[in-house]
C-alpha cells in the first residue's frame, strides 16, 4: 500500500508541475494574435502602400479642387514642387496661396516621396518660373515668394489638362499617375516607369 500511496504522490506531482503541450501551444497562439494587431496598429506600413495611399489622397483632393472651383465659383490652382504642392486662388488681381482652408493648404510629401508634373508630355522644372522677374519689382516683392500656377482648375469645369506623377525613391518600380483632361476629367493609374 505504501508503494501505491508513493506513486500516486509522485504522478501528482508531476501533474501539477507543469503546463501540458495543448496549454503552451494555446498561450503562444493567443501572444502571436496580439502581437499580430499591436503590429497592425502601429502603423508599420511598406513603402508600396504608402506611396498608393498618397496618390490616392493627391488624386481625391484634385477632384475636391475641381468641384470647389465649380460650386463657389471661383479660378483655382495647383503649384507643386518636387516634395510638396500648394493650391491658390485668383483674387481678380493675382494668385493667393489657400492656406486657410484645412484640406487645401499647402502639403508636404513624406521622406523619399516626389512629385514630377509633366505638361504636353514634357516634364515642368518647377523653379524656372520663380526667376522671371519684371524690371519694375522692388527688393520687397522679390523677397516673397510669388505663387506660380501650374495647373488651372476653371469655375466652368474646365481643367488644363497635365500628368502627374507620384514616385517614391523605395519603390522605384513603379508609380502612380494623375491625369486631368481639358473636359474636367482626373484619372488615377499605376505605370511602369519608361526604360
């Protein structure tokens, strides 16, 4: 009887010593899942879909501009640099930066990101514009920086018809591209970028 009572002593012990194979694989399962949608909250986006998501922004707030320009009435326009763009307004005198309206003002692109405008099929330096001067300017009207349109988003729906394209320096595969056409129309694509 005392041998029975000693090996009975001895199961339970080991029974209650340790966690069983079906109870590690259910407590590394439940960490993984958590781990998965810290991971997913973060943020923690590839380059890919980062550049996707920012021509897809660019693209829908080119047809908020369009619409806006239509409903209120009024000339609008899209300056854009290599990293970031800004829209204006005609004010019946000269173009003004919208830097009052929240969805409009001016934006950067993120780190590694570029925008190439192309007009007529060539590509648009967009600092030439900024160095011609007239005569008759003081030191003070050089000293601000003067908007320069680019693209025009008319009050009839008209828009000047340009390419834009959105590139990453992590990507550089492909990119996207934005089209307006001079009937209103903005196409959003994915292209391969020419050899």
């Amino acid at each position: 009887m005392l041998w029975r009572f000693s090996s009975r002593n001895s199961e339970s012990a080991t029974a209650t010593g340790g966690f069983t194979l079906l109870e590690l694989i259910v407590v590394v399962l439940i960490i993984s899942i958590i781990f998965s949608f810290a991971l997913l909250s973060v943020g923690d986006r590839q380059p890919a879909d980062l550049l996707e998501n920012e021509a897809r922004r660019l693209h829908a707030v080119l047809k908020l501009v369009s619409d806006e320009s239509i409903l209120k009435n009024q000339e609008l326009a899209l300056e854009i640099q290599p990293q970031q763009y800004r829209f204006l307004r005609y004010d019946n005198k000269q173009w003004e930066p919208l830097e009052d309206d929240s969805v409009l003002r001016s934006y950067t692109l993120p780190t590694g990101m570029g925008a190439t405008l192309l007009l007529d099929g060539l590509a648009v330096d967009p600092y030439a514009s900024q160095n011609d001067h007239t005569e008759h300017e003081t030191d003070d009207e050089l000293s601000e920086e003067r908007p320069t349109p680019q693209v025009f988003f008319l009050s009839s729906g008209e828009i000047s018809a340009f390419e834009l394209r959105i590139h990453s320096e992590y990507v550089p595969q492909y990119y996207y591209l934005i089209s307006g056409s001079l009937d209103g129309r903005l196409l959003f694509s994915s292209e391969e970028p020419p050899p």
